[in-house]
C-alpha cells in the first residue's frame, strides 16, 4: 500500500508523455503529407507547362511547313 500513491501521477505522466509524443508525430507527418502534395502539385505545374511548350513549338513547325507547302503565284 505505501506505493499505491505514486501510481496514479506515474500512469498520468506517462499518458502524458506518451499523448504529447503522438500529437509531434502526427504535425510531422501532416507536414510531410502537406510537402509531398507541394512537390506533387509542382511537378504537375512543370508538366503542364513543358506540354503547351511542345504543343506550342508544335504548332509552329506545322505552321511553317504548311506555310511553305503552299503554291506560290
């Protein structure tokens, strides 16, 4: 019975401990979710932009060939 005071504070003290702990581990991998959706969307950018530069250069040399193709008077 002479320890039986101490158990209580010691079990709150680790819960404590041990809740703080998850709640840091769970901001730590938000972040990380929250960096990967980040790096995720930019690549997403950077496709999106090299894609309209092909179709655009695309555009171009079909231009000028069709341009070059024509009959001239």
């Amino acid at each position: 019975m002479k320890n039986r005071s101490n158990v209580i504070p010691k079990f709150l003290g680790s819960m404590s401990t041990f809740l703080t702990s998850r709640l840091h581990q769970e901001d730590r991998s938000f972040i990380d979710r929250m960096q990967t959706l980040k790096t995720s969307e930019e690549q997403v950018i950077a496709r999106t932009i090299s894609s309209i530069s092909d179709a655009g250069i695309f555009l171009v040399v079909r231009l000028a060939t069709k341009a070059d193709l024509r009959p001239r008077c």
